[in-house]
C-alpha cells in the first residue's frame, strides 16, 4: 500500500514518521474499531512493503500519543480514555456510610437549539449550525454532585432527538457511539470556580452566589474534530485535588 493520508507526505521525513502520519489518517478515518485489534505488525509491514522495525516505530510513536493500546497476548487497540475518572478525582463520592459509590446520572431536557458564540466556536460550527442541549444531574442517593450543560452538533447527533429521556443511561459516550457512531478519543478539561446560579443553586441544592467548581470540556474524535462541548458544575465545598509527585 502506497503511504496516502489526507494531508501529502512529507518525503523528507523518515519512513517510519511517514508511516505514523498514515497510520494515524487511517484512525481518524474510522479503519478499525475500538474494540477489534488493528493488524499486526506483520500484517502491516506486508500491506506497506515496509521492514517490521519501520511499523514498530510507527506503531509506538501511536503509543506514546495515546491513540493506540498494546494489550499483551491480545494484540494492539485503539486506545479508550476512561473520562468519567477525571470527574471523580476532583469530587468525594462517599455515602453518608463513608462507602465509595457511583453517581446515578439523569437527563433532565434535551432541546435543539441555536448555540452561542462560545459553543459555536468550540464545536467548530458554521453559521446557521444547531446544537443539541442536554442537561444532566448527577446524585448520588438524595444529593446532587455534579450539574452540566452539554451541547452536540445537531447534524450529527440527530438520533438523540427523538430518544427518550429515560434511554440515555447513565454513560453517554457509548450512546454516542452506537446511536450515532461518533467515538470520543480524547478530551481537553478546564478547571475554574464562579458563583452558582440561581438554575445550578437550585440544581444543586445549595445557596445562589456559593462557589462552584466549572469543569469545561471539549470531546474530539480521533480526527482531532469537536465531538461534544460541556460544563460540569460541583459545589466547591465538594472539591478536592490530589496529585502523586514522585
């Protein structure tokens, strides 16, 4: 197979690098399936008319990146974030017994709507585009941990228009997935604090004006394209951050 990714290559870079960037088009592109291995090495070096050392440093340039997973005896993947753990690393989620849960999550609307500029330019939309808005409560027992605001690209994700509140479960990405075949790869998180609202107060079962922690997140797929923007909002008195320096 000749190297042919979308963007033209670059002869002057090493035949491995040329190798990554096709690799990584094919990716994008949606090739394989996360949850079916893509070709072994061997295969790849034969399709590519390529030595094997060539498609390994191809492959582990991937690696590093975070778009593929080795899994030992299984083969290589392409790599699944796990993005609900970065919610829970900066909110307790404890019981009143001190026991380790996990929040129920609940779709409380879901509109289409015209976007504002904030979220037009973070999906990358063009004028005129729709959005799809979700908002979401996640509790845990009778308390309110988390409130969010989450916005997708109408065209898109025209197969949630018409689900029903009670279908969409508690994950979304894998709705994402298999009702519209959007897969999210990868996220880029910013953490602030504003004052709560009186619709996230009360959302929240706290006082108007208290501090909030805003997490604000955009989704991308492996083509680097805006999948899902959203803010996630945690009382303050809630938070928590804990890091490992070694």
């Amino acid at each position: 197979m000749t190297l042919t990714h979308a963007e033209a290559v670059d002869d002057r870079l090493p035949r491995y690098h040329q190798l990554r960037d096709d690799l990584k088009s094919r990716i994008a592109s949606g090739a394989w399936h996360p949850d079916e291995p893509i070709p072994t090495e061997a295969e790849l070096a034969r399709t590519y008319a390529v030595a094997i050392g060539t498609v390994r440093k191809a492959v582990d340039m991937l690696v590093q990146e975070g778009l593929l997973l080795r899994s030992q005896g299984r083969g290589t993947y392409l790599r699944r974030p796990r993005f609900d753990r970065s919610f829970f690393r900066f909110f307790r989620q404890v019981d009143a017994d001190g026991v380790r849960s996990v929040p129920v999550s609940r779709i409380l609307s879901q509109s289409c709507e015209t976007p504002c500029e904030r979220v037009s330019q973070a999906l990358a939309l063009s004028s005129g585009d729709k959005v799809l808005q979700l908002k979401r409560r996640r509790s845990m027992g009778a308390s309110s941990l988390i409130y969010e605001d989450i916005w997708l690209p109408a065209d898109r994700f025209a197969a949630l228009q018409a689900l029903p509140l009670d279908e969409f479960g508690n994950l979304l990405y894998p709705l994402y997935e298999e009702k519209c075949g959007e897969i999210v790869a990868s996220a880029r998180e910013t953490l602030t604090i504003e004052p709560a609202d009186d619709v996230v107060a009360s959302e929240l079962g706290m006082e108007a004006g208290k501090p909030v922690v805003v997490i604000e997140r955009l989704a991308l797929g492996y083509d680097q394209r805006p999948i899902e923007y959203r803010l996630s909002r945690g009382a303050a008195e809630q938070f928590r951050y804990q890091i490992d320096i070694v």
